[in-house]
C-alpha cells in the first residue's frame, strides 16, 4: 500500500508540474503583414534592413517580438513587403504602446515609412489573418 501511495504522489506531482509549465507556456502570437514600397526606396530599404545592420532588433527583442522577416515580391508590377513575426511576451497591446515611444523606434520609423506604400484604407502595414501554422 506504501509503494501504491508513493506512485500516486509521484503522479500527482507530474500532473500538477505539467499544469504550471503549461499555463507558463503562453501561445506565441505569429503576425503577417503587408505594405507596399516604393520602387526609388528600394536600395536604401534594403541596405537600412541588410543583416549586418543592427537598425532596432534590440528594441524588437525588449518588446518580445521575435523572428521578425521581411520578404519582398513584385506584383503586376508594384513592389509589396510581406513582414513576420512572432509575439512571445504576455501584453501585445502595452509592448506596442511602449515601443512606439522609444526614441530609436520613432526615428527608425521617421526614415522607414515614407518607402513605403500603405493599401487602400490603411496608414502603415496592413496585419493579415492568419489561415494555417504547422508546428
């Protein structure tokens, strides 16, 4: 009865550990998003954002948005940026609201929006719905 009483504890402190570790485990937020850019921009657009320049990954990094991409493609002949990323910390709304003040991020902006091109109805990127994720 002594062994039946231990295995049950033991099990019990694996179910309850497994439940904390998963309510720490919040979902990451994944975010696409689209904005035009201008064809004169281009050069400058992408040397501001090349791998050896650090631009505000730091800032990306404190606001807890990671795995930040930007792709470009040319449709029916307009230049269109698709971004990505990934949300991880636990109030989206308060770490925009945060990052928007920052000096680096104000500045970074103050040269980056006029490259680009918002669609119709929008003032900057347009978040697009996300359909499908394969873990």
């Amino acid at each position: 009865m002594n062994h039946h009483k231990s295995i049950v504890l033991c099990l019990a402190a694996v179910l309850t550990a497994g439940l904390f570790i998963g309510c720490a485990n919040k979902p990451t937020k994944r975010v696409g998003m689209v904005v035009g850019l201008r064809p004169e921009a281009m050069a400058e657009y992408k040397r501001l954002h090349a791998d050896d320049n650090p631009g505000v990954r730091h800032i990306l990094n404190k606001y807890h948005m990671h795995n930040f991409s930007i792709f470009l493609t040319q449709i029916e002949g307009r230049w269109y940026e698709f971004g990505y990323y990934e949300y991880t910390g636990n109030d989206f709304e308060k770490d925009m609201a945060e990052m928007a003040k920052e000096p680096e991020t104000i500045e970074w902006l103050k040269v980056c929006d006029p490259m680009q091109i918002p669609l119709e109805g929008e003032t900057g990127w347009r978040e697009m719905k996300r359909v499908y994720f394969n873990e």
